[in-house]
C-alpha cells in the first residue's frame, strides 16, 4: 500500500507538470466535442488525433489519447438528454430516460446527475485499475509465447463472443482484420506479403486510415443527409443542481454502474456500450417504481451514464497491465505507445513507472476536468449543434482525410481510408460490426509471432498450447466463451 | 430540402408509408451475398499465400502459413455464412445511395489530387463539392466556409502543430 501511494505521488508530479495539464485539458474538451456530434465517436475521434500526438512525450500524448475517450463518454450524455441523439454508442439508453426528464424541464438535473455519476465511477474505476493492473502484470511477466499466444486468441474469442451481434460474423471480421495484418513484411523472414505492386505496404495496413475510415468515414456516408432534429434548450445554470430526492434515487445506480462498468470494461468486447445497457435493465430490475422507466427516472440516466465510464476505465486494465487490448480504443492507444517507441505489455508499469503513474494520476485531474467543464460549459457545447449537420460533416470528412495524411504522410493511406469507408458503409448495412476488424489488425503481428514461436519452441507441435497450464486455462476458457456465444444465439 | 442532425430512433407510421424503394435490397440476404465476397477474397488470399510465399515446416512456419491459414479459416466462415443465408440489409434510399457515392467520390478525389495540389486547394475543392454540388447550399456560405476550414485547419495543424502537410502550386 506505502508501495502504492508513493508510485502515486509520482504519478502526480508527473500529472500536475504544466504540459500534462494542458494537453489533459485540451483532451477532455476535444473528447467532449466528439462525444457529442454523431459522425464522430471516440474511436474516430482518438484516430484523427493521433498524428498530433506524434510529437509529443508518450505520457503527454497518452493523456491526450485517454482524455479524448473519456470525454467522450461524458459529452454522449450531453445529445442525449437535450436532443434524444446518442452522440456515442454508450449513451442510447441515457437517451431514454434522459430526455424524458427533458421534456419535463429537467434537462438541468439529468445532465448534472450524468456529469456527477461519469466523475464517481470514473474516480472510483481508477483506484480498482491502480490495485489491479500492477499485480496483473506482474503476473503475466511469467508469460511465454504460448501463454501469449492462447491469451490473445482468448481476447478476440472474447471480443466476438460478447459483442452485440452474431458470433460468425464477429469471428469473420476478426480474421479479416489478421489477415489484413499479415500485409507488409514479415518480421521473421523479411518476405514481402500481398504487396499489390505498392511499396508503401511494406510496413503495412496502418491502423488509422483503417480505423478512420470503418468509423469515421463510414459513419458519415450513413449519417449525411438524414433530416434535421429539434433544436436543444440549454438549461440554465442555476437550473443545473439536483434535487435531493433525484440525489438519494440516483446515489444506489451510480454505485451499481461504478461495480459493473468496471468490470464488463476488463472483459474485452465494446465494454462501455454493454456496460449501460446492463447498468439500465439492473436498474429497473432493482426499481421499486420500474414503471416510471422511460417516463424520466433519473436512475436511468445515473446508472448507465457510471457504467460506461467505468467500463472506459477498466478497459485500460489489459490495455497497461498485458499489453492486450480490450477493444477497438484501447488498440489505437496501444498503437500510439508503439509509434512513441514504448513497448506496451506487461514491462510497461515495471519498466516506464512514470507513464503509468503519470496517466493514472492523470485520470484523476481528468475526471475532475471534465466535471468542471461539462456543467458550465454544456451551453458553449450546444452551440455547436446549432451548426446543420449539411455545413458539419464535409467538415469531419476533412478532417479524417487531414488526420491520415499526417499520420503517414503517405497518399496511399487516403485510398486506403476511402476504400475503408465503402467497406464499413457495406458491412454496416449487411449488419456486421467492424470493431472486430480493427482489434484483428493490431493484435495480428503479435498473435503470429507467438505463434510461431510457439510451435519453434515445441518442435511443431500443438500441443504446447494444451500442455502448459496457463496457456491450457485460457484456450478452455476460449472454449467455453465460444461455445457460450453460439448457444446465446 | 432542409439537411441536418440524423434521426436518432424510430420513425413514424407516415414516414414509413412514404419510405422510399430500398436498393440495398438486392435479392439476395445480407449474409448470403457478405457470405460469399468473403468466401471469395479468402480464396483469393489462399491462392497467392501458396503461389507467392514460403509456408515453412511445421516446426518453422514461414511467411505464407499465417496468411493460408486466416484465408481457410475466413473462407470457411464466409461459406458458413452463406450456407446459413438470413440477415435483411439495412434500408438505403436512393438519396443516401447517391450522397454515399457523391461523398466517396470526394474523398476519392482528395487522396488523388492532395499531394499534387497541396492541402488547401484540395480540401477547399472537396469542401465546395459537398456543399454546392451535394448539399445546394447557398454559394456564398458554402464557399466562405470551405475557405474558412481550409484555410483554418492548415493553419492550425501546420503553423501550430507543426504537421507537415502538402503545398502545391507557387507553393500555396
């Protein structure tokens, strides 16, 4: 525990430096923004952004990277409420009970209630990553490659098992995005695959342009020219307190959403969108009034908006502890670490303590950020919905094509991008998520290497995956989610 | 036509009645026709894995192993899928077909010409292409804020961030 607070206090000192402070800031308001327009999620958001990041140190960048998810989740809840439009996938079912209250000339308290409840769980979420991330690792540290190997095949078994939609297709798109990860040269012999006559694939598919362009891109192709909305009120700021009913109905979600975000966040798949809709049917299966649910009950609004930041904030547990990415956000943020030179995994807290110190104790500053500057600031926001989505979105399409380029510097990226886009608008309608896709590509290079590592060490032999018990433990388990998936459906 | 904000959830009894003809719906399922592109790029994928690169030993696997591999195990997913069949397309208008393409089409253009024409003129032309040609957005509006962002962004991300972006003629 000394251990503990001592590596804190590092980690606040790094935190409280001048430039961590304002790229935390500048994080959080861009997170903010991104969260609230449609066309522009997190992952979109973090993708666009990490050219930007080149330039500075990994923890700043980091910071930055993790202050934009973060704020997203917070400026969802924003849409939401005013206008009945999810800005971000976690905050549909704050759109329910949120609006409602809305409706009713409670836009104030719901909004206030969804800024206090995203700082509770995002505060409480940070001391369950600081106490569990370090041993985590420490365990893994006794890793070798087929331990390696079976976790990551768990983690996309996981991923596939748990998302939304049928397991098939997420295992496709799971081996679509390794295959696509398989461009390039490879490590081991220096063969060049599936060149297509372009040189600049040999270091190859880059996760932006891909990870732009199947959320950003396509994303806009689906959103463009829907009609237009109701313009939002913004509710004044005295009318931005709670009341202390709404406080005592609100005070038993926060607290189940904080539990539960945080632990659907360690389990891979798109954590913080199951982790409110969870929180929301626990919270009307606990109800004493389950009717007033969609009538404007503010536990509908507490729970899920704690659990989606609690699940942004567990998500980051594989993500520093293992080096394994949970999600689609977590592997962008992984890929910006690798850009930065840091190799992510289980060294990471061990061998760059102030980073992770630093982003830990950066969270913090963050959540308090972010409560500072939701509330007040939530008019400043509005005014930018105000902007028809007609003049808003050649504007993100700017954007992206402005993001990609700079993060490689390299044209081929853009038809990369574009072709990205069609691909995801066509996914999107036949109903696959792309998610998997994205995760597949950055776990690839790592998922091939132990495996054939693996298979040096045992002579070709598979069964070094069942022989060792770790590595047994987590192919079972992979198992287990397989077969739990399929029969869920 | 006004344009805007997208609809977030459900759509009226009248808005559905007046619902234009869906072109995605193409005759055959979702999963079908998804089923089958995929099972044909893994065949594709398996088919330069063996012609083109090394597949190693057991022991050794070399640079081809992986990717025949993922393509059986995609083209084994994409047959599954296909056999299955089932899965309704998402509804697509004719309109949100058009301004997909439209759209596409602009980014298409920005990767070819951003390089040749610099960032500002590209992104200036792409922006104006959106807004008049797509959106019919009044003229002067449209081409103050594509001047406006163009000009803006390369700004910021260039003189400020310091992201070195394409110039094109006489260095603009």
């Amino acid at each position: 525990m000394t251990e503990t607070l001592a590596n804190l206090a590092l980690g606040f000192s790094v935190a409280l430096s001048p430039q961590v402070l304002i790229y935390c800031v500048i994080g959080c308001f861009i997170g903010t923004l991104v969260g609230m327009l449609p066309g522009l999620g997190p992952l979109a958001g973090i993708s666009l952004l990490l050219p930007v990041s080149f330039g500075l140190s990994p923890t700043v960048a980091l910071v930055m990277l993790a202050g934009i998810y973060y704020g997203a989740m917070y400026g969802g809840s924003t849409t939401s409420i005013l206008m009945r439009l999810p800005g971000e996938a976690a905050s549909v079912m704050t759109c329910i009970d949120g609006h409602a209250m809305a409706r009713q000339g409670r836009a104030g308290a719901a909004l206030a209630i969804a800024a206090i409840g995203s700082f509770v769980a995002g505060t409480l979420s940070l001391v369950g990553l600081m106490l569990l991330a370090p041993p985590l690792a420490s365990l893994a540290l006794k890793f070798g490659p087929p331990e390696q190997c079976a976790l990551l095949v768990l983690g996309l078994v996981v991923l596939a098992a748990m998302g939304g939609g049928s397991v098939l297709k997420s295992l496709a798109m799971t081996v679509l995005g390794l295959w696509l990860g398989t461009i390039g040269i490879d490590q081991m012999s220096g063969f060049f695959r599936f060149q297509f006559g372009l040189v600049e694939l040999g270091d190859g598919i880059g996760l932006v342009p891909v990870a732009v362009g199947l959320f950003g891109i396509a994303e806009i192709l689906a959103s463009a020219g829907k009609p237009q909305l109701e313009r939002p009120r913004t509710p004044a700021f005295r009318e931005l307190w709670p009341s202390r009913r709404e406080f005592a109905d609100s005070a038993g979600a926060i607290g189940r959403g904080t539990v539960l975000g945080f632990l659907i966040g360690i389990i891979p798949g798109s954590a913080h969108i199951v982790a409110s809709f969870a929180s929301y049917g626990i919270e009307k299966r606990v109800s004493k009034t389950p009717e007033r649910f969609g009538q404007g009950a503010i536990a509908g609004v507490a729970g899920p908006e704690s659990a989606n930041n609690a699940a942004a904030c567990g998500a980051l547990v594989p993500m520093l502890a293992l080096g394994v990415p949970s999600g689609a956000i977590p592997a962008v943020m992984i890929a910006a670490l690798v850009v930065h030179g840091v190799a992510p995994g289980p060294t990471l807290i061990q061998d760059q303590p102030a980073l992770f110190w630093g982003f830990v104790a950066a969270m913090y500053v963050g959540n308090l950020v972010l409560l500072a500057m939701n509330l007040p600031l939530v008019g400043v926001f509005v005014q930018l919905l105000r902007i028809p989505y007609a003049y808003l979105y050649p504007a993100i399409l700017a954007f992206c094509v402005l993001g990609v380029y700079a993060a490689s510097q390299s044209a081929v990226d853009l038809w990369i991008m574009a072709g990205a886009g069609a691909v995801g608008y066509g996914l999107r309608k036949a109903g696959f998520e792309t998610a998997p896709v994205v995760l597949g590509l950055v776990l690839s290079p790592m998922l091939e290497n132990a495996w054939r590592q693996s298979l040096a060490m045992s002579d070709g032999s598979y069964a070094v995956f069942v022989q060792r018990p770790i590595a047994a433990g987590f192919m079972l388990a992979a198992a287990v989610m397989l077969a739990w998936g399929m029969r869920r459906r | 036509m006004r344009r805007g904000w997208p609809r977030p959830c459900g759509r009226s009894a009248r808005s559905r009645a007046a619902e234009p003809p869906n072109v995605a719906a193409l005759g055959v399922s979702a999963d079908r026709a998804a089923g089958l592109v995929l099972a044909a790029l893994a065949a594709g994928i398996a088919a330069i894995a063996l012609a083109e690169l090394p597949m190693g030993s057991w022991a050794r696997p070399g640079a081809g192993a992986a990717p025949l591999g993922l393509g059986l195990i995609l083209g084994g997913f994409g047959l599954a899928l296909a056999w299955q069949g089932g899965g309704a397309w998402e509804a697509t208008d004719r309109a949100e077909a058009g301004r997909a393409l439209a759209i596409l089409a602009a980014a298409g253009f920005a990767a070819l010409a951003f390089e040749a024409l610099g960032y500002r003129l590209t992104m200036a032309a792409m922006l104006a292409f959106l807004l008049l040609a797509v959106e019919r957005k009044p003229v002067l509006p449209a081409l103050a804020w594509s001047a406006l962002l163009s000009l803006g962004s390369f700004h910021a991300f260039s003189v400020w961030l310091r992201v070195p972006l394409p110039r094109g003629p006489f260095g603009f």
